[in-house]
C-alpha cells in the first residue's frame, strides 16, 4: 500500500471516530461564575466532564445537573445588594441561540426567582457575556446562582449550570417579588416544551430584560402566565406576587 493510502486511510479512520464524540462537549456552559464542579475549576472535588449537556429529560438531574445533592456546596465569590457583575457562556453548539434566564435560589434548589431574561439570540456562538444586578431586596446568605438556556433548533432541551454564591445583602429581604425560573423539556417538573425553529417567549420576564434574534417587547409570550414557572410557595403567605413589568436593555 502506498504512503498515500495509508495516510488517506488514517484520516477516514479518525473522521469516523470523531462521529462518536459525545455532543455535549460540543454545546455551551458557563464559565463565570464557575459552576459547581466545573472541569476547568482547579478545586473542583468532582470535575464534571458532561456539564455542557442539557438535563435529562425525565428530570434526575434537575436542577443543576444535581448539584444540589452535593455536600461541599462552598461558594466561589460574593456578591452584594445593589451591585452589578458580570457573567459568562462558551461553546460551538449554540443550536441558533434561544432564550435564556438567570436566576437566584436560597432554599438549595428548591426555588428559582429570576433576575434576568434574555429572550432570542441567547446564547451567541463562542463566548458571550450579560450583565446582571443583585436585587437591592436579595437577603444575606448562601445562594445557587443559575443560568438556564431552551435552545431554538434541535432537540428540545433544557440547560442548567449552577454555581454556589455568597450574597452580601438585607437581613430582612427577599426576592417574592421577582419571577419563577421558566423550566421545559423536564418530564418531571411539568408537561411544558418549547417549538421548534422558536425562541421562547417567558409571559413574565422580570424587570431585566434583553432582547436578540429579532424579539421584543412585543412578541406573544409561548405560554399563560403560571403555567410553566417553577412553583414556589414560600412567598404566597406573604401576599407578594411577581411583576410583569419589564423594561429592555441594550
């Protein structure tokens, strides 16, 4: 066999190896702030080699591809009331953007409340980054810091990176006020799903605000208020509702 067989023959060999590398190291995580047992965590207890994939479908892994059962849950930065940061997503696979949310948690995953939506075009290709603000009515204490993504092409998924958080804030607030973290495509939370070639639309985005891919303020919401938010009853024994008030950003 010549020398250019034997190369061409390689190369085949390894194009159809390359066919079987799991996708998910190909789709998007983030990066800052650095999710619980992230594979590019120095520290990190248990590197988490598939943190890119979404959630599985039937729920095992929700929220935060189970996180949440860990017991080394030690925060990675603090936060304060009032203040603005900074927060980060890399990868190839952005299945055409889709929508995304950011969100607080204090009762170890048992509740989201969101402090930004970003609906269509998020996330972009390679490595995007939103600002967001801790809510001046955050409480003191330890926190999971989420970012969920329901892509617009493909399958219908559900994405969810987690990190613990230390939030500087009020003895006395709390986040009733703001909205339930949207969750479909998870058969055990809800029978919610996206459409596809869609970007979703959440009825109550919140306060904060961005918008991408074409969308806007004035584009119909894909589902009735309510009915795909994760529940959350600590807050209506205080009679604070969410607000559907939303003001874009740039």
């Amino acid at each position: 066999m010549s020398r250019f067989h034997s190369l061409l023959q390689i190369f085949c060999t390894l194009c159809a190896l390359s066919a079987y590398v799991p996708i998910g190291q190909a789709h998007m995580m983030m990066t800052s702030p650095s999710p619980w047992d992230s594979p590019t965590q120095a520290d990190a207890s248990d590197r988490d080699y598939d943190i890119k994939s979404p959630l599985q479908a039937d729920g095992s892994n929700f929220p935060c591809q189970g996180m949440t059962k860990a017991t080394d849950l030690t925060p990675t930065v603090t936060y304060s009331a009032g203040q603005s940061y900074n927060m980060s997503v890399t990868g190839s696979a952005n299945h055409n953007g889709g929508s995304c949310q950011l969100s607080l948690s204090y009762d170890n995953g048992k509740t989201f409340k969101v402090i930004k939506s970003m609906i269509g075009g998020c996330p972009v290709s390679g490595t995007s980054s939103y600002d967001f603000e801790i809510p001046l009515s955050a409480p003191s204490g330890t926190a999971v810091f989420a970012w969920t993504w329901m892509n617009k092409v493909g399958n219908r998924e559900f994405y969810m990176d987690c990190a613990v958080v230390e939030i500087d804030g009020n003895s006395g607030g709390n986040l009733c006020s703001l909205p339930n973290l949207y969750v479909a495509n998870i058969e055990d939370v809800n029978s919610c799903a996206t459409v596809e070639g869609v970007d979703p639309v959440f009825p109550d985005p919140g306060a904060k605000v961005v918008y991408g891919d074409g969308m806007s303020s004035s584009s119909k919401a894909s589902t009735s208020s309510g009915q795909c938010e994760l529940p959350d009853d600590s807050c209506s024994s205080s009679g604070s509702s969410s607000s559907s008030n939303s003001t874009s950003e740039s």
